[in-house]
C-alpha cells in the first residue's frame, strides 16, 4: 500500500513513551501510517499547518492536570479540518462535552488503546452522522452564547461578523451612529467581550475560549 493510500495520522501527546508506542502500534496496521507527532500546542500547531493528515489523536491533558488539548483540538479544526479523536486517561463527563465541542468525532480512554485503530478507520470512512451531529452541537451551542442578545442586537452581532463596518451597518440598517455604538456595547456587555472581534473570536470558539 502506499503512502497515499495510507490514513495519515497526526499523534499530539506529551508522553514520547506513549508516542513511540502509539507510533509502532498504529504503524504496524497496514492502512494506517503516523506521519508527525507533537508533544506541545504549539508545535502541533506548527504541523498542523505544514503536514497533510486525515485523523489527530489528541491527548486532552498536554501537561499534568490541565485541559489543553481541547484548545489545540479547537485551533487545528480552524486550520486544517480533519477528524479528531481525544485522548484521556480522565472519564469525566463535562471534559467529554468540552472535547466535542472542539469539534473531537470520539472519546477513547488511553486504556483501551486497542481500540484506536477501528476508531481511526470509522472516524475516516464514516464521518457523516457524527458530522450532522457536531453541526447540530455546534448550532445548540452558539444559540446559547447569542440567547441574551435581542433580535435587534442579533443582527448587528451577524453583520460584525460577516465582516461589515461600522458605515456599511449604519447604511444597511438604516441607524445613527450612536444607536449603534449602543447596540454594540450592549453586544460585547452580554458576550463578556472587550472588542467586537473578541465577540466574534469567542462565539467561534464555541465559549471554549
């Protein structure tokens, strides 16, 4: 088989134990092939940006105690959308909520290891009903940060974000510019945003950051 035809894997895991055991393990699968491993955010940002991969399998905790890998998981969708699968040694409910909405396709605890491989597999060849499903938390979850704002106060927010300019909204929506900086400070008020592009970025995020 060659390398094109291989599901090209991106490892981000802060034990190098674990990752030349993962490495071997999923290398040694004849369809699978690891083509980088990153210990820390940045660098699996880096390769995010530089790498061709299909899957990530993403450790949740990139240092002891903390939930990093939902935030890199968050930042690698938005750079190079591909099927992500967390990692964690943690069975906590809220941190399985948190993964997907990173946009993570699964949940495996690091002891059932054996099971990666198929879990690779099905995340690759049959993504579309945890797609539908992603799409719609995603959806469920950006109604819950814009609840607070009014149907006024929603377009507004809709038209920051398509990129339009304080003129071009005055224009369009036919406002003053004081009726408008008036929405729009009650907008970042509800949002818990210093700037309008903060609003936008946190929204994106789905509230993870």
């Amino acid at each position: 088989m060659s390398k094109d035809e291989h599901i090209k894997v991106l490892l981000v895991e802060d034990d190098p134990d674990w990752i030349k055991a993962m490495t071997a393990f999923l290398n040694h699968e004849e369809d699978i092939l690891v083509v980088g491993a990153a210990m820390q955010s940045e660098e699996a940002i880096r390769l995010a940006r530089t790498l061709a991969f299909d899957v990530v399998l993403m450790d949740i905790q990139l240092t002891e105690g903390g939930m990093e890998g939902i935030y890199v998981a968050a930042e690698i969708n938005d750079i190079h959308p591909a099927k992500i699968i967390m990692l964690t040694s943690v069975g906590d409910e809220s941190v399985m909520t948190q993964a997907f909405t990173a946009g993570a396709v699964n949940y495996i605890e690091k002891t059932r290891f054996k099971e990666i491989p198929q879990a690779i597999r099905s995340a690759y060849h049959h993504p579309s009903a945890m797609d539908a499903l992603l799409k719609e938390f995603a959806r469920l979850k950006r109604e819950e940060q814009l609840k607070e704002l009014t149907p006024a106060e929603r377009e507004v927010f809709e038209l920051i974000e398509s990129g339009y300019t304080q003129p071009q909204m005055e224009q369009k929506l036919h406002k003053t510019e004081s009726t408008l900086k008036n929405q729009v400070n009650k907008i970042l008020k509800k949002l818990g945003a210093k700037s309008s592009k903060e609003a936008v970025e946190k929204v994106r995020r789905k509230g993870l950051k």
